[in-house]
C-alpha cells in the first residue's frame, strides 16, 4: 500500500495547494482532509472532495489533552491536526503515514550537476513516498521529510555531510513511523520544539533534502496559522522555542525578525569515537 497522506487544514476549501500538488506530481495514494469541528468552511470542503476524506475532530478534546505551552486560549493551530493525525494512524494500525501542511505549490528534485546545484519537477511521487518511507522504516526513525528552502542557501554544499547533520527537524511534510509514538506539542513551532525534544532523547528525526518542498508565501496566505503569525511578535514566536528548549535553541535576527535555530551541539546525542572514549574501569 502506498503510503497514506493527512493534509491539516483550515478555512481553505477552495486552495488546497498540497492536494493538487501531489496529484500534479504523480501520487495517486489515499488522501484525507483532517479539519477541526471549528472550521465553518467544512461543508464546502466536503463539496470539493469524498465525504469519506474529510476526517473532522473535536478542537476541544484535542486542546484538553494537547501541552500547548500556554495559559492562553490558542485555538488557531496546527498542534491539535497532528494529535488527531497520530491517533487515526493507529487506529488503523499504519505502519507509516504523512502529515502534510495544506499550502505546499510544489515538489522538486534537486541535485548537483557541472558544479551547479539544480532542479527538476517530481512525477512520480508514488516511487518517491515509497523509497522515503523504506528508508525510515529500515533506519528505525521516528519521522523524515523532505528538504526546506533553508537547506539550498549553501548551494552544491548543501549535499555535504557537514550540511546533511544539520538536517534534523523535518517540516510541513512529516514521514512517519508508528511504531516511535510522538506527542507533538506548543501552539507554535511544534515541528522544531517536538524535533528537538524526542532528538535529545535518542529518537531520530531527519529531513532529506534529495527533494525539496515549495510552500505558499505567508505573505500571499489566509487561512491556515495565518493569524497566529499576525496577532503575535516575532519576539514572542521565538521565546515560545526557547521556553521548551533554553539551552538547544538560540534567537537570531533574519530580515528584522526574531527567529529561533537548534544549537545543534547541545542538541542531539553524539556518537563519541572510539579513539577518544575513555576506556571502562574493569577492576
């Protein structure tokens, strides 16, 4: 069975992006629509697609068992989606499964070629779920993804291993292993702080960056966490990070906004070599 996909949406009916995008590129597997009870487009997203496929839960049973971080009332998040997305996956005893972002434009692989880092569109996206998928399963990891358009800055360098290690927070289209379960948590940037946290913990998350993943521009976007960026600082955004996580995290200032990134070094457990490590006592 190819793999399943849950696209986590809200109020965006008519501009499912990641749907057409897959189907654009070839994956001809199960889709479903996860969209909360709040949602008052839900009609009209059941016109578009099979009723069967739109999968909608109770926000508020969610937000009660969910660890948002928060005192506040944030009920405009993707947290509670992927709560929802982990349960039906193992209610249907899924080996592996994906969580998708809604405002994904396309799909394209990149690679190196006469000292030039370049691209070409996916059609057969079906292979490509399958390969990504094996290689977690067999590489026992709890979650991968494909490449961010972070991860080019660095051009024909962003395949080098240096670079690759960096790759440890897959984002807004998450492979999945059922067999590692995951509670996501925060009401904003659950990708990195869940990344960061289970990766402290030994439990191996990465992106692969052999295919890259174009989302819609925030600017050009409604619906979705739109208003959560909006009706919060950037400052805020970025503290929210470094509360879970004081010291794997630090802020940084990109284009006068406020952002977090992993201090990978206090991150992710190391693999100490064997011509450094200290020998046991044996007496």
């Amino acid at each position: 069975m190819i793999t399943p996909i849950f696209i986590c949406t809200h109020g965006r009916p008519d501009k499912q992006y990641t749907y057409q995008t897959l189907r654009n590129s070839g994956y001809t597997g199960k889709i479903c629509f996860v969209v909360d009870d709040e949602d008052d487009t839900v009609d009209e997203l059941r016109k578009n697609y099979p009723n069967e496929d739109v999968l909608q839960f109770n926000k508020q049973e969610l937000i009660d068992a969910s660890d948002t971080g928060t005192n506040e009332d944030h009920r405009a998040c993707i947290l509670y989606a992927k709560h929802f997305c982990e349960c039906v996956a193992d209610n249907m005893c899924l080996q592996a499964f994906i969580i998708a972002d809604d405002d994904i434009l396309k799909f394209r692989y990149r690679y190196v070629e006469d000292g030039k880092l370049k691209s070409l569109d996916v059609k057969n996206m079906d292979k490509v779920i399958s390969i990504y998928t094996d290689m977690m399963l067999k590489c026992d990891m709890s979650a991968t993804g494909f490449g961010f358009t972070q991860f080019y800055f660095t051009g024909i360098h962003s395949f080098d291993s240096d670079n690759m290690q960096k790759y440890r927070v897959p984002y807004n289209f998450v492979f999945r292993n059922t067999k590692h379960k995951i509670n996501w948590m925060s009401w904003f940037g659950e990708d990195i702080i869940t990344a960061v946290y289970y990766g402290r913990c030994g439990s191996y998350m990465s992106a692969l960056p052999y295919v890259q993943q174009e989302i819609v521009p925030l600017a050009t976007a409604d619906g979705g966490m739109k208003d959560t960026y909006d009706s919060n600082s950037d400052v805020r955004l970025a503290m929210q990070n470094i509360m879970y996580l004081p010291t794997e995290l630090k802020v940084y200032k990109y284009k006068n906004k406020y952002m977090a990134s992993i201090k990978r070094d206090n991150a992710f457990p190391k693999i100490v070599s064997s011509n450094v490590r200290k020998s046991r006592c044996r007496c």
